[in-house]
C-alpha cells in the first residue's frame, strides 16, 4: 500500500507541476523538492473538485447552525462594540486575574450578520499509510494529525473546514473535523486572531474537548501576546529556532476568571457530531478588520512556544511526507492548523498566511 501512494504521488505532482510549473520554477527551470511540495499542496488545497466534495459532505450541517435553547440576538444593523508572566509548558492562572463572577451574557442562538469560513486538507484518505500532502512547515501551515514516530491518525483533531459567523454581541467559530469529535481525550481547539493582518497573532483562544451539548467556559482560556513577538523575524515564514520568544505570554481570562467572566464559551455541536462550537464576545475585538485561523493540538499544547516552527527546527519536527528524508513526524507531532482567512476587509494577496 505504501508504495502504491508514493507511485501515486510522484504521478500527482508531475501533473500538479506540469500545470504549476510557471508559478513554481526555480531560477535554472527545475524545481527542487520543497517546491514541488508546495506546488502539489498548493493546487490540492485550491482543487475545486475537493472544495465541493468538503461542501456536500458538511452542506446540511453548515446550512443548519443554531439551537433552540439560547437568549437569542437583535435582528438589527450591525453596531461598533467599544473594545473591551510568561506562562510555563503547563500554563497557570495569573495572579492579576480577576476572581470568577456571575454570569451575565450567555451565547444564544446562532443569528450572524456575516458568515465566512476556511476550509483545510483532509488527511483522513491516507492515513493508512501514515502519511498527508497537506503540510507546510516553511509557512506555518501545519498538518499533521498523526502521532509521533508511528504516525498513528487522530481524525478528532484534523480540521476540514471553520465557519466564522459574526454578529453584534458574539463571534461563533465551528470547527468541523473528519471524524467525530472524542468523547474524551487530552486534545485542545482553538483560534488565533491577527488584528493587524501583519502574520503575528494577537489573541490566542484555546478550549479543552468539551464535553457537553451546553455552553460553558470551563477550561476555556484567552492569552494575548503583547510583546509581539509571535512570528519571530519573519511572521508565517520559518525562522531559526529562537529560544527567547515567549509566543503568547499574557493570560487575560481563564474559566470565567478576568475582566469578563462571560469572554468566550465553548459546548459540542448539537447538530453535527463532527464539530464543536467556540462563541466569544464581537466586543474582544471590535468589528473592524483581522484575519483569523483555526488549529488543533494533542501535543505539546504550549501557547509560549508559538509559532511552533520558528522554535523547534524542521529536521527536529520530522515530516508527514513520503519519500522525505525527515519522515516521520517527532517534536511537532498531534497538531492541525489552517490557513487565515478575513474578516471586516478586502484582502490585497500579500498578507502572511492567507488562504490561496
């Protein structure tokens, strides 16, 4: 089976370049390995026979977000919210948090005013053979849902698709998976939202499995990086490992602790078994303009070591790639990330991690 996927890749990417070639080329005409990697992931990604058969496999589910049980929102034109210790690899509570307080907001049913969504490679159709096409160490683009070394696939934390739904009070991420979400595990979810579209992230929201059908903001946490340093020298593009980056340092809430305790909730799709649903207040923001992205982590799930690729190098994170001399995945291992897609303005190409 194995050598029946590298016949069948070497035949993909000579396709893939012949159709590429113009835009991939190196100087001397020829391509090298790693750009003819990013050729065949490239045109995987913008196939429109794989975009339309992500959308019929997740078109009832999409279509029917929403639940009966919520407060529900205004029907109204969209107004301006007023915007409202380096942690250790097993981030703790900071000490200027404030103490857990009633609560009063609750996400309601999901009404959005403007609804957008990514959509990410699935890696579900090779991982018998322990191997993906989807993944872009160089660009901060991960796709690797296996585990170390055996490379076993974790279909619970590879992303397919992410819907953005936005409205006055609450900003709703689903993330949808190729496979049901677990009903326990280790594993974290969450967002990254790039308020300058300059490549670095700015919040980083993350959640544990939910486990229930209801809203909650247990083991839901928020950081922020405010010494932007997230990206190193050269947001989204690899870097030399850098051991004095500090990724996203700040934690400003933590299971309902902070200056709001109703920040950002998270519960298991009701409709779709596949997904989880993330709501956090529009307010966090603002609605103006930023890119945003979706990841998730079984494995080092350490919020100061991102980005991950500009702190372990590339022969230490191995590669889910046949045929390539760093197979198999070891240090960056049980993560999924996508692409940045936009919110609130018009893109000009050039912003670091853009969907193609």
């Amino acid at each position: 089976m194995r050598r029946s996927v590298f016949i069948w890749a070497a035949v993909a990417l000579a396709v893939i370049l012949g159709l590429a070639g113009c835009n991939f080329g190196s100087t001397g005409g020829s391509l090298t390995l790693d750009e003819a990697i990013q050729a065949g992931v490239q045109a995987t990604l913008t196939k429109e026979a794989w975009l339309a058969g992500v959308e019929s496999a997740r078109k009832t589910a999409i279509a029917e977000e929403g639940d009966s049980s919520g407060t529900g929102e205004s029907s109204g034109p969209l107004i301006t919210p007023t915007p409202t210790q380096r942690p250790t690899l097993e981030p703790s509570l900071t000490p200027t948090l404030k103490p857990a307080a009633a609560h009063l907001q609750f996400p309601g049913t999901i009404k959005e005013r403007v609804d957008t969504y990514l959509v990410d490679y699935n890696s579900s159709d090779y991982a018998e053979e322990g191997v993906t096409y989807g993944d872009s160490y160089k660009t901060n683009v991960l796709e690797r849902p296996f585990t170390s070394e055996v490379m076993v696939y974790q279909g619970g934390i590879d992303i397919i698709r992410v819907n953005l739904k936005v409205s006055d009070t609450w900003t709703y991420a689903i993330i949808y998976l190729a496979e049901n979400l677990p009903t326990t595990g280790t594993m974290k979810y969450g967002l990254e939202l790039d308020l300058d579209e300059n490549g670095r992230g700015d919040y980083h929201i993350q959640t544990s499995l939910p486990t229930s059908l209801e809203w909650t903001v247990n083991d839901v946490q928020v950081y922020e990086d405010l010494d932007n340093d997230v990206g190193g020298l050269s947001p989204m593009k690899i870097d030399p490992p850098d051991n004095s980056l500090n990724g996203y340092e700040t934690l400003i809430f933590d299971s309902g602790e902070g200056e709001d305790p109703d920040l950002v909730w998270v519960r298991r799709n009701p409709d779709d078994p596949t997904s989880l649903q993330i709501a956090y207040k529009t307010d966090l923001i603002g609605l103006t303009g930023y890119m945003w992205s979706a990841w998730a982590d079984d494995g080092l799930k350490a919020p100061e070591y991102r980005d991950y690729h500009d702190r372990i190098s590339e022969e230490s994170a191995g590669s889910p790639y046949p045929g390539s001399p760093l197979y198999p995945i070891k240090r960056v291992y049980s993560f999924d990330s996508t692409c940045r897609s936009y919110f609130g303005f018009t893109p000009t190409g050039n912003e670091p991690g853009l969907c193609p």
